[in-house]
C-alpha cells in the first residue's frame, strides 16, 4: 500500500478514505443481511465487512467444508505423495500387465503392469501444480491488465478489448493442441505457461468490468476530488471493491484448468510420459479399457472428485462473496 | 438495424484478423512446415531450403500471411500432404461436425432448457437438489472421460449403439457423440436458465401478467421465459464455436472423420495448410454465431432497439 501521495490535507483524506470504503463494505454487508440468512445475534453497531461476512458464512456451509477438505488432503499427497504410496510410480512388471487388485494393490496394474494405486496418488501433483500456478498466473496477469485498462479507460480499453475478444476466438483446446505439439519437455511448464496464455483474458474482462462499476461510485469521486494520487486510488479504494468477482472466477477456473491440463495429457500434447499424470493414464488405458476398465476408472475418478471439488469451493466461495446471486 | 449489423461486421474484421494471425504466427513459429513433407526423416537443408523456395516460406512472415489471407478470399486453401487440395477436405469433413453440432445444440436447448425450467419453478425442492447435483457432477467430469465411460458402457457392454461412427456419420448415428459433446454446456444451460428464471420470477411484469388473470402457463412460457432466456441464447451462440473446436476431443473417442479428426492428423504430421484452413474457418464460425446472437437480442427482448 503506497503512503498517501503528498501535501494537501492528509487527515482529511484518510477520513474520508476510511468511510468511504467502510461504506462500501458495509453496503454489501447490508445486502448480505437482507438477502441472505446473515442474521445471527451480532452485536449492534459492529459491522463486518464483505470478507468477514463471507468466511461467518463459508465456516456453515457443509459444501464448502467438504469440498476445502477435499482439497486439503490433495494438496497433502500432492507434497508427498509417499505418505500413502510408499511404491515407485515408475516401476512396472510386464508380466502383471492389466491384471485386476491384489493384496497390497488395490486398484490393481495397467496396460503396462505399473500399479495403477500408487500412479493415481502421484498424479495428483502433477493436477494440483498445473491448476494452482496457472490459475496464479491467470489472476495476476488478468487483473493487473484488465484492472489497469479498466481504470485508465480510453485507447488502452478499447485495446485491452480488441485483443480479449481475439484470444476469445481461438479454441482453446485447438490452440493447445497446435501450440504444445512442438514442445518436447515433459515439465508441467510448457502447460502452464499455454494455460495462462489462453486464460489470462477471462479475467482481464472479468476485473475490467469490477473496476470500471467501482471506479464510479461517490467514495471514489471523492478520493479524487480531495487530490488522492492514481496509485492510491486503484490500490486502496478500487481494488477492495473490485477482487471479490476475480477470486470467485479464478476458483472455478482452477478447477477447468485442471480438467484442461489431462484434456490436453490424453491428446497426447499435455505432460508427455515419464511425468505421472491422471491425462497420461487414462490415455494411456483407453485402448484396454475392454479388458482393464479399473486402470482407466481409478484416475478418471480420482480427475472428476478433483475438479468437482474445486467447483464446488468457487460455488461456496460466489455464493459467499455476492450475496445478490442467492 | 442496418446500420448496427455493418457497424458489427466492420468490428470482427480486425477480431478475425488477429485470431487467423495469432494462430498462423503459432503454427508458423512453432513448428517446422516443411519437416511433415519428407516422411519419418529430416529433410537434408538442400531439399528443405528447396521447399521453402518453392512454397515462399522464405518470406518474411507478415507476407506469407498476406498471401495466405488473399488466396482463402478467393476459395484457395492450399494442398494438403496427400496432394488433396485442403478444400476437399473441409467439403468431406464439415458437414459431418456440423451435424455432431447440431446434434449438441438440440440437446442443449430442449435437455437443458427443460430442466433449466423445471428447476427454476420449483427452486429448494428435491428435483432442483438432485438436478443441481447432477449438473455439478457433469460438469466436473471432463468430457474425454464421460465419453469414454459411455462408449464403454452403452457400446462395449451393453451393446446399444455401434462403439464407433461410420464414415457417412448420419444424426441417428451421432447421438450419443452429440450428448458427449454437449454434456458440460448442458449443464451450464441447466445452470443457467434456472438463475436467470428465479431472478425473472419476482419481476415486476410477471407479477402484472399473473394479476391480469393470464393462465400459469402462459406467464412462464410468453412472459418469464422470453426473458429469461436472453443469457441462454448468448451462451449457446457463443458454445457453438466452442462446441466445433471442442469436437477433436469427441471426434478422436468415437472415430468421427469431422474437423476434429482432420485437424488431428493436421497437426500430427505437421501440416500446416490444413491447420490454418480449418482453424481459419472456425474462427470465422465462431465470430459469426457471436454477431447473430446480439442480433437475436432485439428479437428476444422488446426493450433492446440497435439503432
């Protein structure tokens, strides 16, 4: 947070800055109240803000606590894996190829008789990692741009716009398939970095619209007339108002990503073998799956609780943060 | 009206110029052209620098562009590595998406809709619940593993329906590639239509249709429907490009020679000519149900004049 820019009357302004956004706040606070079941004995005169009314209702709602469950415990055998499959994904035993579970094996041997248990569980890493940084990717670099064209207007917009609505007109998986069939890594950056690049526009537009609805409320107008500098205004009075809608796209996105990331591994341009991925195994046993339909059901259920998961969080997460949709 | 749809067509030329460019400079960039065109091998540089005389790849990149862009406005997207010129190919393969398409749409509307409607009238009730859910669910498995669950099933197992589409690929053949297709953006019609008819439902005009003494029916289906419906039509228009790109993943499941599957082999034996053509007329695709979906605004909606 930059210090206010300089002379005029300091005091007056944090004044006005502070009622100004508690304004706002407290406005959407309001909203939560009437609209939603916000009543629950708090004590007079203390409003909360947006987030903290949020998180009062996120900490109630089953779906949420299940789904962050959920993804605790994949972000946990994403870190280390060992904990529940001590076993080398990589070694494999032709001669168990497609054979059904066995003690010791639950979920039983692929194609290529690699146990399909301990593959499953080290391929959540490779998920979580692509979904995360490219969803950290995608937030970044769309709100910094769509907010500043946003908030800049003019030229800069209708460029900003011109360029989202080209990105908005290539299909995504083709452009996956056409720009990462030439890559050769088996990283999960090549991926990434495509995600980003394709994604980044969803939430350029998405931040675009925030900022231009906060820029025109009076608290602004007024930060504005009392000499706030440009920095200052974007950052302290715009951007608290304007990044509720961009985390709640951003979680849902998560989620697509990750679904797009095995989309690309089971065309065969997303993470190439020696990486362990859900994509790469149900590729890899959907020509068997006549004989060993539990090598490709394993990560395929395993894929559908992740991204269902993340879905459901940016579900609660909206449901939470824009008490209007309810 | 006229004046808007000119104001609209001079808009998406730069939009379809920047797509077609992005994706040329990708393919272009990115990949070697002429590598596809000696077999498994590398081309000695002798041959390749050939080639690339032969074919103007020795041109800056922004002339081949230009060429390019000049030759499809007068119908010619090159040849393709088998010597067929790529027109032939988008004449067999087109038609054959456009129906998979079609196919998706129709679910779409009348499967998503449907429950879209009987969702958003009975909100909070069992049905809505277990509708909700199950959209959840669909749209959260990807689409690749849904159609390999039902080729699986429904084919392999059970026998109901052939595991893989012939060559000729008629509708009744393509129903079930058409539900996979359309399985996420089902839901979110689903999805969708059930908001946008709750919010509708406290309106202020349904309530005056309601007092007038209308029958219920008429209410929901002259009244809340026609405005409700607006977000649904502009998520479908822009689906349907979504859903033709989104083909190669279908395409590949069920063996379906559409545009997915061309572009495939496009793109594995790197030939660039097909990549382009196809990809060029997608975007053309997409930009057009873009425009015609704002232009079915005004139909859909009384309040919307374009001047």
């Amino acid at each position: 947070m930059p210090e206010p820019s300089l002379p005029q009357p300091q005091e007056p302004e944090r004044a006005i800055a502070g009622t100004g956004t508690g304004a706002g706040m407290d406005l959407a606070a309001a909203e939560a109240a009437t609209v939603g079941s916000g009543e629950t004995g708090r004590p007079a005169g203390r409003p909360r803000s947006l987030w903290s009314d949020a998180w009062h209702d996120l900490r109630r709602n089953p779906v949420f606590v299940l789904s962050a469950l959920v993804i605790c415990f994949l972000v946990v055998i994403a870190l280390w894996p060992s904990l529940i499959a001590p076993g080398n994904p990589l070694h494999c035993d032709l001669a168990r190829a497609q054979d059904g579970p066995s003690p010791g094996h639950p979920f039983g041997y692929d194609g290529q008789g690699c146990d399909v248990y301990t593959r499953t569980v080290h391929g959540a890493r490779a998920s979580v990692t692509v979904g995360v940084c490219a969803t950290a990717g995608v937030a970044v670099l769309g709100s910094v741009l769509g907010g500043l064209a946003g908030y800049v207007g003019g030229f800069w917009d209708a460029l900003l716009s011109r360029i989202t609505d080209v990105f908005f007109a290539v299909p995504v998986v083709l452009g996956g398939l056409v720009l990462l069939s030439v890559v050769t890594s088996s990283t999960v950056w090549p991926v990434v970095g495509f995600l980003v690049l394709l994604g980044w526009p969803q939430i350029s537009r998405i931040a675009r619209g925030a900022v231009v609805t906060a820029k025109q409320h009076d608290y602004v107008q007024a930060a504005r007339a009392l000499g706030a500098s440009g920095p200052r205004i974007l950052l302290r009075h715009i951007a608290p108002n304007a990044v509720a809608p961009v985390i709640v796209v951003a979680t849902i996105a998560l989620g697509t990503f990750i679904a797009l990331e095995a989309t690309l591994s089971y065309l065969g341009v997303g993470l190439k073998p020696p990486s362990v991925s859900w994509g790469i195994q149900i590729s890899a046993a959907s020509p068997y799956v006549r004989n060993a339909p539990h090598a490709l059901l394993w990560p395929a259920g395993a894929l559908a609780v992740t991204v269902l998961a993340f879905i459901m969080l940016g579900d609660a997460v909206r449901d939470a943060l824009d008490p209007k949709l309810r | 009206m006229g004046r808007y749809v000119v104001r609209r067509l001079l808009q998406m030329i730069p939009v379809f110029a920047g797509a077609t460019a992005l994706l040329f400079v990708m393919v272009n960039v990115m990949g070697d052209p002429v590598a596809g065109l000696c077999g498994e091998r590398a081309c000695d540089t002798a041959t390749a620098a050939q080639l690339k005389r032969e074919f103007g790849l020795d041109q800056p990149l922004w002339r081949q562009y230009a060429t390019y862009m000049g030759n499809v406005f007068t119908g010619d997207f090159g040849t393709a590595f088998n010597g067929r010129p790529v027109i032939e190919l988008m004449a067999s393969a087109f038609p054959v998406t456009v129906r998979l398409t079609l196919v998706a749409v129709v679910f779409e509307i009348v499967v998503g809709v449907t429950l879209g409607v009987v969702t958003g009238l009975r909100r909070g009730r069992p049905v809505d619940t277990a509708v909700l859910l199950a959209t959840l669910v669909v749209i959260s498995v990807p689409t690749f593993v849904t159609g390999l669950l039902l080729q699986l099933l429904l084919g392999v197992r059970w026998g109901w329906i052939r595991p893989s589409v012939p060559p000729q690929a008629t509708f009744d053949q393509l129903i079930l590639p058409g539900l996979v297709l359309a399985s996420v953006s089902l839901a979110y019609v689903t999805r969708l239509t059930r908001t946008s008819l709750a919010e509708n439902r406290r309106a202020d005009y349904v309530r005056t249709a309601v007092a007038k003494g209308l029958p219920r029916r008429r209410v929901v289906v002259r009244h809340l429907l026609r405005n409700s419906l607006i977000p649904v039509v502009t998520f479908i228009g822009t689906d349907v490009g979504a859903l033709m790109g989104g083909a190669i993943v279908t395409e590949r499941i069920f063996n379906i020679h559409g545009v997915g599957y061309q572009l495939y082999q496009g793109i594995l034996r790197q030939n660039t000519q097909t990549v382009v053509g196809f990809v060029t007329v997608l975007v053309l695709v997409f930009l057009i149900a873009n425009l015609l979906v704002d232009l079915l605004y005004a139909v859909l909606d009384p309040r919307i004049r374009y001047a």
